[in-house]
C-alpha cells in the first residue's frame, strides 16, 4: 500500500540526492513514499550522478567506508543524512529559504545583504529613504501610480531602490527585488545637489554626469521629496557623515 508523503519528505529527498523539485515529488509518487525506494528510482534513471554514487564516504558514526549517498550504514545500520548546505533566512520575515534563492518566496526581500561599505553617505541616504516612505504628500500622489527607481551612487557603486506603488512607498537599500525598470546612474555630490536645491540635475546629465534610463515620471516623482532628503540631512548631520 502506497504511503502518503509530504512536502517535508520531498525536501530530505532533495538534501539526500541533490536532485530538483520535479524529480524528486516524480521519485516520491512511483515509490509510493518510500524514501529509499525513491532513492534507488533516481538511481535507476541516473539522475544521480554515476560518479557521485562511486565515490566512498566514511560513516560519521562508525567511520565504515561506505559508498557515496548512502541512505544507511551499512556497518552500524544508523541514517545517514548529508549536510546540507545552510538555508538563507529573509532579513524581513524571518523564512528560510533554499540556499541558491536570491530573493525570498514568501515577501520578495533580498536575501544577500548589501556589502559593508565605508560610504558614509550611505547613512544619509538610508535615513532618506525611511522619512520617505512615510511621506504623505509623496503618497497621495502616487494613488494611481507603480514606478519603480534604482539608484546606483557612482562613487562607490553603491545603490538603493524607491518602489512607488498606488499610494505606498517601499524603499531599501541594493538592488530592487521587483526589478526596476527606471534606472538612475549618478554620484553622490550631485545627486545631493539636486535634492538641496544648490545644482541642477539637467546640467549634470548634459554634461555626462550621470545617466538615467525608464520613466521620466519617476524623477519627478523624486523631485517631490526633497523635503524629506533636507529632513534626512538635518538628522544625519549629527552622525558625522562627511
């Protein structure tokens, strides 16, 4: 009689195997739940790796020397259960997803952090965006609007994301996990100029400064919360940035 599975046995199956999500549910139904069977199914159909399944291994328990993806020892006759790589937990929900994910499944968040940097900037136009997307004139014109930007500072490479969408704004440090269409290329100075009202963006473009890509609409957009930047100024003023 053919035993239930679940979605747990299919994610050992796949940490035992290495084999994806497909085959391993196929693996599951033919062996009616058997984890071994399935095993040896894969086997059957070379999905696992002829070389993988030659090369020994030594039994944690015993140190018996045992042919590679063994489900048990021989020797001692306890499981076997390879590590498996670790799982990268989303710095916004807490889910763990599986190690070769960029962006989590259940929020979209990205799931490699930004890398250290030493642009103290950074710190400015972190509290930018978060007096930003608390921005009730921004918001009210955005109702009927999603656009998104990517902003990449030249200096450094650095880069951060605005997401303006129908009256709520999520913003965040790297790279957008919606995929910003809108592409704004430009260093930290002018960008800061333009923000504070002591230069003039066109200029900078004409002169090959920066680069921009996408909707027009967003820059406007951008324009409108220079309020917030001044705010976010003020504040980080006091951490010294430089």
């Amino acid at each position: 009689m053919a035993k239930a599975f679940t979605l747990e046995d299919i994610r050992v199956l796949r940490e035992k195997t290495g084999v994806g999500l497909p085959d391993a549910k196929k693996a599951m139904t033919e062996a009616g739940g058997n984890m071994d069977r399935a095993i040896q199914v894969l086997r059957e159909r070379s999905v696992i790796a002829d070389e993988l399944a030659s090369t020994d291994m030594a039994c944690p328990y015993c140190n018996a020397a045992l042919p590679k993806n063994m489900s048990f020892c021989g020797k001692c006759g306890k499981a076997i259960v390879p590590s498996a790589p670790a799982k990268k937990v989303c710095p916004t929900c807490g889910y763990a997803n599986e190690p070769d994910m960029n962006f989590c499944i259940m929020d979209g968040a990205p799931l490699d952090a930004p890398a250290d940097t030493n642009a103290p900037y950074m710190v400015l136009i972190k509290e930018f965006l978060e007096i930003m997307s608390n921005d009730a004139k921004i918001k009210a014109k955005t109702l009927k609007k999603d656009i998104s930007i990517q902003i990449t500072f030249k200096d450094n490479e650095e880069s951060c994301y605005i997401h303006f969408n129908k009256g709520e704004i999520n913003t965040g440090l790297g790279v957008c996990p919606f995929g910003a269409k809108t592409k704004l290329s430009i260093p930290f100075k002018i960008f800061d100029a333009w923000m504070t009202n002591t230069g003039n963006a066109a200029n900078a473009a004409a002169e090959g400064k920066m680069t921009f890509t996408g909707n027009v609409l967003a820059l406007r957009i951008l324009g409108l919360a220079k309020d917030s930047y001044q705010k976010a100024a003020e504040k980080a003023g006091k951490l010294d940035i430089g």
